[in-house]
C-alpha cells in the first residue's frame, strides 16, 4: 500500500508546486523540498501502516467507533484551527506597508553577475531633471478632472479627463524641442502625475509617483520638462493609480516629428484604441489614496465595455483621395493585447513603439497583434477602393471589466459587430467597407532589413538577469488571490536590477503564468535578441512594450544610459497593481520620495 500511497501523495506535491513554484533557479530548490517531503511522507506512510498491522493482530479490543469519531473529530478541528490561523497569518504578513521608501535604499539589489551596489557616485533623483533655464519651444497645460462624460457615439462615461477631451488633447512636438507640460489637478482626489510612455526622458520627468516625484493632488500642479531624442508614436497618462486613472480617461497621444515637421502630403492620423466602461452608474470620486474609492475600482459599475477610436465606437469615415499617401499610428491604450486588421490595400509597418524599421515591405491580409502600451505606424498608398481598419480580436472589451485581472485568447470579431470601433478611409466614404484580414499575426522578429548589429556582432554583456513571469497562489494586501509575479515574488520582494551607467544589459523574459505580460521599461528601448530560442534576423527589433505571452521566451538587451531609479513592470496596470513591479537601479542614484497608503503616492 505505501507504494500506491506514495503516488497519490507525489500528484499532491506536483499540483502544490504549480501553485506556489519555488524561486529560479529551480533545481536545488526541488530536489531539496521533494527529498524532505518523500521522507517525511513515506515515514508517516510506513508508521501509518504499522499501525494498523498492529490493529488487526490479536490483542487488546480496538477503540470503539465512538471514540475513534471523537478522535478524528479533534484531528480536523486542529488542522482547521492551524490552518485558519495560517492563513490569517499569511494574509496579514502579505499586508503592504504603510510607507516604502525609494528602491534605491531599502530594496534588495540582484547584480545580474555585475559588481555589487555602492561603487558610483551618490545622486538623486531630483538631480537628474530636463533643462530648467532655457526658454520653452513648446508649452502645454493639461488639466485633471473627475465628471460625467459623453462620447462622441453618445455613450456616458463616468470619467477622468484632461482638458475635458476623452482621450486627452493630442501633443505634437519635434525632435530635440525643449518640451514643457504643465500639469493641473482641478478634483481627482486620489491624484495624477504624468509618465510620457516611451520617451526616454530624464528621471525626474518620468511622472511615477513615490519614484521620481509625489502625486499632484487638487489644487495642486507640477512641471516636467524634457527633449525627445527620437521622432516616433508615444502617449502619456497618468502614473498614479494607474490601473483605474487609465481605464477612466487619464491619457493622451504624443507624436514626435521630425526637426522639418511631418509632411504636408501625408495624411497623418493618431488613431488611439481604448474600451470605456459605458451606461453604468458613476463611482464616486477617488478619495485620498488608502481610503478605498472609485480610484480602486473602474470606469464606474454596472456598465459595458465599448472598445472605441478616441472617442467614437461606430465606424468613422474620412474621404482620402485615392494616391494619397497615409500613416496611421495605432496606439493600444489598454491592459491587454488588440488585434487589428487592415483591409483593402497592401501597407508597411514603418514603426514598432516609435522606432522607424529598415526596409519594411509590404504585407497582404496580414493581422496586427499590438502589446497592451505599444503602438504601431502603418503606411500605405490610397487606392480607388475603401481601406478599412479594424480590431478583429479584443481581449480588452471581452473581458467582463477593466476590474478584471486576465487577458486570455483575444475575443474574436465578425464584420459589422456594432461594438467593434473601425475606421473607414477612401475616395467615396459611402463605398461598403471590405471584409477584414484573415490571414497570420504580423511577426516582427524577420520583418525588414537587416542592418549592422547595434551592439556588435557578439556582444558582451556587463548584467544578465533572468525574470521568470509566473502564478502562484498566496495573499497580497490581505487577500487570497492568483498572484502575477517575478521569480514567484511580489511588489515590495522583488530585487530591484542593479546596474552601472554605461553597462550592456542582458535580460531573459519567460511566461509560465496563464496570461500576456506587456513588459514595459521606463526610461530605455530594449533590442530583442531572438524569441522562443530564434534569433531576430530582420530590422533591428526595438520596443519598450513587449507583449510576452504564455509559454513564450524572449531575449532582450539594451544599453544603461539614462541613470536613475526606473520602473520595469507588466502595463497590463491590474498586475502591476497586484504586485508585478520591479525597478532598473543605477548604482549611487536614491530617491527621497516614497510609496504606500500612507505616504498618499500609489503608482499603480
């Protein structure tokens, strides 16, 4: 009987491990637990056996069925105690703390095989800010507020906003421009900042609350100055409580053109996709970060998802002329991945997260699959005929909330489906749309021409860190939940990555949770390396959002040269909420601002 006891006991361990996985790297650690739990178990098997050999044998009667249910009534009652009391220890260690401070000082550092911490320089972040003393090139002020809203299609909102537009107001600059941004706090109470996702700005522009600054609360406002460095597609929101803030309207646009400006024959068009909770009653306004409120929850309750274009779920029309040259900057606004289609001419995918491809070629019938927070240029030639673009798969708006935590398969699209936002562009506006792209996902990693290595045919990598995407079932905050983690740890446990200016990095992503990670690094592009064990062999892949999904394996690099203390973290905001947030560390850079309840800055 051991033998067959021994199995079952072993399926037992198996499915424990795929909840709760020990910490990378995994050999050691499983060998050790199942060599301490086969001794254990087998030896409770064997004297359990004993025991009842001993039973059966002649002698002494057997306690009575009375006293052999009051036994094992006791038994349960104490494994029940234990493990209540377990588990309100558990929920009650996982509690955050009501203050952090910076991850520059009080986090746990991994070196990635580099030098340890405090060889550099000490500096802060409040040192490490845009161009104070010259005079602006361009100036905006953007300004929050809490109210009640309609789309431009007529549905209500129970919105937060900029400017009072849903998004917020487009911002065009040009490269090398010293940008200046005012922003205004009229009546969220639980706060804003604002990231620029994407431009890699200095850290004290960076927006993230409790990291390089404090939340601008009503009444309130900051300044952020910076220069683009690189003409592309961005978009900036809110950094504060980003998980709702985002999904109710905190969020905009920001197009980097060239010095010269963009060309005037091109039509060029910003086309922001985003689901808005529609029709449900208005939560009320976020109150003071801790004290529960609308900035915990969603766009407001009761509602439906509409996946919209800005502001409009009904199909759009725009007359071009036909040989008209067109670019359209496609950015996904949301937690999950969206699945675009573009139909009715051949196009290019120019860029990939505001990073021009070398020698894109044209595609045919072929889908766009963009990370939640990434963005794509698509260009193409005006034909005589309609060009219909569409999402054709939307796990945003399939998905019962934003309050939901999963993305899972993308929820499939037929033609016409009223919720689906589209935009139709052609010579005559009233020609009927053509029939979405049904073809494969677009994969970038052999799109375009190769050109020189960016690092060198073989580089030689100064950090290496392996971050391993995963589930594991425990509590945070208090309460029992799937935890989306790193390395089986959780926000404040995750060690940040250490590294000193100037350093090539080496980062290995892999997803052995059930769900799509969009991987977003502040301050920094990445260079991918190979997917799945294949190298990239087109155009030199950048992004600073890439979507990692299940059982996927990406190889990454990119060049530590913006010191500071940046966020690295999944931009689906409900698993950075839950926990799934690291930090990049230069060596010698600290903070003085911190997170927590307490402290009213919660970035997530």
């Amino acid at each position: 009987m051991v033998p067959v006891q021994a199995a079952a006991l072993a399926a037992l361990w198996g499915a424990a491990l795929t909840l709760h996985p020990p910490t990378p790297p995994y050999a050691g650690m499983v060998l050790a637990e199942f060599a301490l739990l086969g001794v254990a178990s087998g030896g409770l098997l064997l004297l359990r056996q004993y025991r009842r050999a001993a039973l059966d044998a002649p002698g002494p009667r057997p306690p009575t069925r009375s006293r052999r249910l009051l036994r094992a009534t006791a038994t349960v009652t104490g494994l029940a105690l234990l493990a209540v009391g377990g588990c309100s220890l558990a929920a009650e260690r996982s509690r955050l703390p009501g203050v952090t401070g910076g991850p520059g000082h009080t986090h746990a550092f991994d070196t990635g095989g580099g030098p340890p911490a405090g060889q550099a320089p000490v500096r802060s972040v409040d040192d490490l800010t845009g161009d104070r003393g010259a005079e602006p090139d361009r100036r905006f002020t953007l300004t929050a507020t809490d109210r009640t809203m309609r789309l431009a299609s007529g549905e209500k909102v129970a919105a937060l906003a900029f400017n009072g537009q849903l998004p917020g107001p487009e911002l065009r600059v040009r490269r090398g421009e010293l940008v200046e941004v005012v922003l205004v706090n009229r009546n969220v109470e639980g706060g804003v900042t604002l990231h620029w996702h994407g431009v890699d700005v200095p850290n004290a522009e960076d927006g993230v609350a409790g990291v390089t600054q404090n939340a601008v609360f009503p009444g309130g406002r900051h300044v952020y100055r910076f220069r683009p460095d690189r003409a592309g597609t961005f978009w900036y929101h809110s950094h504060q409580q980003s998980s709702s803030t985002v999904a109710r309207g905190l969020f905009g646009a920001l197009v980097v053109e060239e010095p010269g400006g963009g060309d005037p024959a091109v039509r060029d068009r910003t086309v922001v996709a985003h689901a808005w909770t529609v029709g449900g009653a208005k939560s009320p306004a976020g109150g003071p970060p801790g004290g529960g409120g609308a900035l915990s929850g969603v766009n407001g309750s009761g509602g439906t998802l509409r996946t919209a274009f800005g502001d409009d779920t009904r199909l759009r029309t725009e007359k071009v002329p036909a040989g008209t040259e067109v670019r359209l900057r496609l950015v996904n606004a949301d937690n999950c991945p969206r699945t675009y289609s573009l139909a009715g001419t051949p196009f290019k995918v120019a860029a990939i997260d505001g990073n021009d491809v070398a020698g894109p070629t044209e595609l045919r019938d072929v889908r766009l699959r963009i990370a939640g927070g990434g963005r794509y240029d698509v260009t193409y030639r005006q034909p005589a005929g309609p060009v219909h673009l569409t999402v054709v798969g939307d796990a945003n708006a399939s998905s019962a909330s934003h309050g939901s935590e999963g993305c899972g398969e993308d929820g499939a699209y037929g033609a016409g489906r009223p919720e689906t936002a589209s935009l139709l562009l052609a010579p005559d506006p009233a020609t009927e749309p053509p029939a979405p792209a049904a073809g494969p996902l677009f994969e970038p990693l052999h799109y375009g021409t190769a050109g020189s290595a960016p690092f060198g045919p073989s580089p030689r990598f100064d950090r290496s860190f392996h971050l391993v995407l995963g589930n594991s079932l425990g509590f945070y905050d208090g309460r029992l939940m799937v935890l989306w983690t790193v390395n089986n740890a959780v926000h404040p446990d995750i060690p940040a990555l250490l590294v000193t200016e100037g350093d090539l990095v080496r980062t290995t992503f892999v997803n052995r949770s059930l769900d799509d990670h969009p991987m977003h690094l502040h301050g920094h592009r990445m260079l991918v390396l190979s997917k799945d064990g294949e190298k990239a062999t087109g155009s030199p892949w950048w992004t600073d959002t890439l979507n990692v999904a299940p059982g996927e394996r990406y190889e990454i690099a990119f060049r530590a040269d913006n010191p500071g203390l940046w966020m690295d973290h999944c931009h689906n905001l409900d698993h950075a909420r839950d926990g799934m947030v690291l930090h990049l560390a230069y060596d010698g850079v600290s903070s003085p601002y911190e997170a927590g309840r307490s402290s009213g800055n919660l970035p997530e």
